[in-house]
C-alpha cells in the first residue's frame, strides 16, 4: 500500500491567480495558432490545382512538363500538409498546458509548451515568457509536484 501523499503546499494568492491568468491565456493563444497554422491550406489548393490542371505551370516561357507539374503540385500539397499538421499539434499542446495549469497538473510538459510558444511572436512569445517565469517559481513548482492527481 502507498503511503499518504503529503499535503500539498499551499499556493499564494498572487501565483494561484497567475497560474489561472496563464491557463486562459494559454486557450486563447491556443485558438489563435489553430487558425494562423490553417493558412497553408492556401498552398494544398495550389497544389490540388497544378495536379488537376486547372493551374497551368510554366517553366522558361513554355509550357512544363507533366513531371515537373506533378512535382510542384505534390511539394505544395506535402509541405502545406506538414505546416498545418505541426501547427494544429502545437495548438493542441497549448490547449492541453493551459489545461494543466489550472490543475497543477505536468510541471514539465508545460514548461516544454511554454519554451516552444517563444517561437509565435509576438503573443506566444509573451505568454512563454510569462509563463516559464512563474513556473520556475520554487513555490509553484513544490505545488505542482505535491498535487494529488499529479501521480494519477
């Protein structure tokens, strides 16, 4: 049997309030980057495009060759692909973060979140900040390794 967990220590007002702050701000920033990260659905219709002939690509003042259009339709299908899959990950991270701080929850899976939000200037970068200031707080993260559904 596993002994009792001890109490977790109890968080000031000012950081508890933070911890809230950052959990709704890490929903919003969230949102934002889901919706910024659908942008390359623009290049995956350029290439849907080049592929079915509706775009005709031109290379040295002619015509290009099927290959060469097969080529440039699949490179923008893929690359647009991969942009959107990465971005629509991230987002979901963040939301994820967000729901782990206010649950006091994954100590370090926000503070990977925090680090790879630096990356979207200017609002993800202010938020990871934030962020991973108040996390690193030695109050903060005592609180996060005593919560009780952090070993759940």
């Amino acid at each position: 049997m596993d002994a009792p967990l001890p109490p977790a220590p109890a968080l000031s007002l000012e950081d508890a309030s933070h911890l809230r702050l950052l959990s709704i701000f890490h929903y919003v920033v969230a949102g934002l980057t889901a919706l910024f990260s659908l942008f390359p659905l623009i290049h995956v219709g350029i290439g849907i495009a080049a592929l079915s002939g509706a775009m005709p690509i031109e290379s040295n003042g002619g015509a290009a060759s099927p290959d060469e259009t097969r080529l440039f339709g699949w490179l923008f299908i893929v690359i647009g692909s991969v942009l959107i899959l990465c971005g629509l990950t991230l987002a979901g991270f963040m939301a994820y973060a967000g729901r782990c701080l206010a649950r006091q929850q994954r100590h370090t899976l926000c503070l990977v979140v925090a680090a790879l939000s630096c990356m979207l200037m200017p609002l993800g970068t202010v938020l990871g900040v934030f962020t991973l200031i108040v996390l690193l707080r030695p109050a903060v993260k005592a609180a996060f390794d005593a919560s009780p559904t952090a070993h759940a």
